[in-house]
C-alpha cells in the first residue's frame, strides 16, 4: 500500500514569513514528487515537481527531496495571504503510473 | 499546461437520478483521462482511468456499472453516476493523460450533491 503522510494543519503563519510543508511517503520507488495548491471548492493546480535530491527552486517556493528519508518538503517565502490553501504532496513511482496523494496540509497566512 | 474543461461545474440531484460530468482537453489530445474524487477534507482518490476507444479501468472498490466512462475522442471522457445516492455526493475532477507526462493537471471540478 503506497502512502503519502502529511500533517493536516493549519499551519498558520504570519505574512511575510516562511512557510516550511512537509511530506513523508512509503514507497521507496517512488521517482517525482509534485506539489500541488488547492483552494477551497477548487481543483488543485501545480506548484511545482522534483525528481532529483536536493532543493528546487521556482520564484518564492521551494522543494527539497531527501529519498534516503523518503521526505519532500516545501517552503514558501514571503508567505502572503493568497497562499492561504491547503497544500497537497502527490508521489509517483514512474512515468507510466498515476500520482498517490496526500490528505493535504491547510495553511494560513495570517496579514 | 494543459486546458481541461469539465461541466457541469456543480450539480444537485434527487437520489436515484443519473448524473453526466463531461471533461473536455482543450489544448491537446488526451489518450488517457484519470477521473478523481474527492470527499470533504479527504485527500484525491483516483476512481478509474479511460483511455480512448477501450474499456476504462476501475480502481478496486470502485463499483464499474455505477460510475460509467466514455472516452470516445481524444478531447472528450464522460462519467456518469449512475442512481446516484447521497454517499455519491463528492467533487469529481478529471485529469488528462498520456501516461509519461512529467506533470499532470486538472480540470476545475464537478461538485456533485444528491439529496
């Protein structure tokens, strides 16, 4: 059974600061990771993926992937309320397998 | 990315109606359609995957003669609820393949409610 574990939240954050998501999954075979926003009542939409240890980075979001602790992560710098959603994690274990995700972490970025 | 399109965006029905959710690729040719859903506070689950011109494939638990997909062009997947109970109730999301794509995007979602 494939699992992607994250903390539910809310993280609650005040604006301006970083906010630090994380992600832990079972499946050792798993090759990218994606970060998805979901608002409320809303489909999610894609963040960012990573596929190789270590950070990436895209504008004020970063991810960062340790495989050897089967750990993806995301920070958000200079958090503003627009960010407040909740935030879903979703692993696959190659290019010809669907995503397994998390239950998502709510973040609120309070101005 | 890709422009997905899904009617309706929101429906109310009696129980034991069928419901029809459309999703439609806008900007590319989708071999392949995953169709979600997701209840209250609950993570995505994938239902079933459709691929165009063969039969869809069903997630286990999920009941095949109840949730019926159509995926006769490479633009178009249909899901339709079949005698629709209130534990239907849910938000449906289609998301366009092929398989092997780096990413995967999603329509906006069908928010279904039957009373």
């Amino acid at each position: 059974q494939k699992e992607v574990e994250q903390n539910s939240g809310p993280l609650s954050v005040p604006e301006g600061a970083i906010a630090s998501l994380n992600c832990t999954y079972s499946d050792r075979g798993s090759q990218s990771f994606f970060w998805y926003r979901q608002y409320s009542g809303k489909s999610p939409e894609l963040i960012m993926f990573i596929y190789s240890n270590g950070d990436k980075e895209d504008g004020r979001f970063t991810a960062q992937l340790n495989k050897a602790s089967q750990y993806v992560s995301l920070l958000i710098r200079d958090s503003q309320p627009s960010d407040s959603a909740t935030y879903l994690c979703a692993v696959r274990n190659s290019g010809y397998s669907t995503l397994t995700f998390g239950k998502g972490t709510m973040l609120l970025v309070s101005p | 990315g890709a422009v997905v399109s899904q009617h309706p965006s929101r429906v109310i029905c009696k129980s034991g109606t069928s419901v029809k959710i459309e999703c439609r690729s806008l900007d590319f040719q989708a071999t392949t359609m995953f169709w979600y859903r997701q209840f209250p506070k609950q993570s995505l689950m994938l239902m079933a995957t459709s691929n165009e011109g063969s039969k869809a494939t069903y997630e286990q638990g999920v009941e095949k003669d109840k949730f019926l997909i159509n995926h006769a062009s490479l633009t178009l997947s249909t899901l339709t609820v079949t005698s629709a109970h209130p534990e239907d109730s849910s938000f449906y999301i289609c998301s366009p393949g092929p398989l092997g794509q780096e990413t995967q995007y999603f329509g906006p979602g069908t928010r279904l409610l039957v009373l």
